[in-house]
C-alpha cells in the first residue's frame, strides 16, 4: 500500500516477449499497480487467473484464430464479470469486433499499440463502468497572439488551480513546448531536464522511466517538462517526438497544461487538435488584437 492507496494486481497473458517487456516498463513506475506475467497462449492457461487477486487481466492473443476466442471465452465465463479484461489483438475485422463486444470485454486494443494507450485502457478498467468520463486526462493549452502578453503566467497558475481543485485536484503536469527559450522551470526556481535530442531520432525510446528522469518536480507536487533554454537554436522538431511526449504524459496526468510558443511549428496543429480546452491569450493593443484575429482563424481551419 502506497500513500494509504491500496495496490491493484494485473495479469499480462501473451507470448510475445517485446510486447511483455515494454508492458512490464510501462507499469514498472507505478505505485499501486502490481504486474504478473504468464507467458503462455490464451489456449494453454488453467487456473492461473484465479490463482490471485487480479484487478483486471491483459489477454494477449489472435482474435481470428477460433481456439483463442472459444479459451478467452471460457475464461470470461469463470470470471463471472467479477474481473474487467482487456484484449490486445493483432486481428481487426468486423468479425472479431462482434465477438469480443459479445464476451463483453472491458477494451480490445489492436496492435501495434503504444503502451500509454494500454495503461490509458487498463486504469479505465481497473476504475470500472460508469468513471470513464474521468479517466481520460484533461488538455488544456495556452497559446501567445504576441510576446510578453503573460502566457506562461496564465498557465502556470491553472496548472497549480488545477492541482489543488476540489473537482479536478489530481495529478498535473506543465509542459513547456517553447523549446528555445521557455520559462516555466525558471517561473518554478526548477531545473530543465527534458533533453529532448535523446529522443529526437528515436522517440520510441521515451517511457515511464526516461520521462521520470526528465521531470522537473515542484514541492507542491506539481511536475513540469520543460527543455533548457537555447535562445540562438531556432530549430523544429519532428511531429511524431512531440505527439510521443504527449500522448505519454497524458496516459500518466490527469491535467495536462501546455505553454505554447508564439511561432507555428508543424506540430502545433496536432496539439491543437490533441487538446480539451485551447487559450489565446492576447494584449489591448490593435497589431496584437488584428493578429488574434488571423490566428483565431487558423485555428479554425485546422
């Protein structure tokens, strides 16, 4: 028991050892959620789901493949609907589809997956029917129709509103997207330690255990991700690095505030589009106002 959280064990079934082994990485930084492996095929387990008190159990397995589906539905039945389990399947046709909406499975996942969309799976799970319209992490994106105008301010203020919310008080992370010259770190008193050129060729590379090491952490509990300061690198970065950074600190955050910087990169439009609720924040004065306008207007037309 973590913090007087108690801790929930999970059953990983599959044969295929990569996927296990980023499985048991991605779930290895957790507090309350314990990972068992059974190496074996869908057809070849007994009583080893009934051996302990799962949570919930990933079933790794060839949905097409009529033996695996008759043994996964076997094991449903002597779950009795006690134990949420979820699929992850290298098949997808409307046929399969059918049958494990029938088994009534918590979630079915088709490989290739992330590993932060099978935690994002696994802790809906786990939370059980009727929490999932707060299991998904809440984006909240603050963008600058001009310099100086207190963006960064804004956010982080949300970011520690949120934090400590009654109604959304839970996990919360600042990600500081300005990768030239952010200040979010320096607003805190924290150290930059997103180094993003560790992954900026290999963004695979990032999990739960790297974006640990790359986590600034407040007192307040706050984290913040955040790259230090290179003021005379103007430089982009690919999409899919950006889109891999956040779809991990989002499998793991409740809240998510972002710092977007002023220039329009070419990820920013799948940030945009990846957030709940998107802020410009903009000065009284009239090039200020005529450019909010303009941007306000490409953000509409992505």
């Amino acid at each position: 028991m973590a913090n007087g959280i108690k801790t929930r064990k999970i059953l990983l079934v599959s044969t295929d050892r990569t996927f296990a082994q980023d499985t048991r990485t991605a779930f290895s930084a957790s507090e309350i959620i314990q990972l068992s492996t059974v190496e074996k095929n869908v057809t070849e387990l007994r009583g080893e789901i009934q051996e302990a008190d799962f949570g919930a159990i990933i079933v790794d397995m060839d949905a097409a493949r009529l033996e695996e589906v008759e043994s996964l539905q076997r094991i449903m039945r002597r779950l009795e609907d006690k134990v949420p389990v979820v699929v992850v399947t290298q098949e997808f046709n409307a046929a399969a589809v059918r049958i494990l909406v029938q088994l009534k499975v918590a979630d079915f996942l088709v490989k290739p997956i992330t590993t932060a969309d099978l935690v994002r799976s696994v802790v809906r799970a786990l939370q059980g029917p009727g929490r999932e319209e707060n299991t998904e992490s809440q984006i909240y994106t603050f963008m600058p129709a001009a310099g100086g105008v207190g963006t960064t301010t804004l956010a982080l203020q949300t970011a520690f509103q949120l934090h400590h919310s009654v109604t959304r008080g839970a996990s919360t992370c600042v990600v500081d997207l300005n990768f030239q010259q952010g200040a979010c770190a320096e607003y805190l008193d924290l150290e930059p330690r997103f180094d993003i050129t560790e992954i900026e060729n290999q963004p695979e590379r990032l999990d739960r255990q790297l974006l640990d090491v790359m986590l600034s952490k407040h007192a307040s509990g706050l984290c913040v991700l955040a790259a230090p300061a290179h003021p005379a690198e103007m430089r982009s970065f690919k999409t899919d690095v950006v889109v891999r950074m956040l779809d991990l600190v989002s499998a793991y955050f409740d809240n998510v505030v972002i710092d977007m910087p002023r220039t329009w990169f070419p990820w920013t439009e799948t940030v945009l589009l990846g957030s709940n609720k998107l802020y410009i924040v903009a000065e009284m004065t009239v090039p200020c106002l005529r450019h909010t306008q303009r941007l306000i207007q490409a953000v509409y037309d992505t």
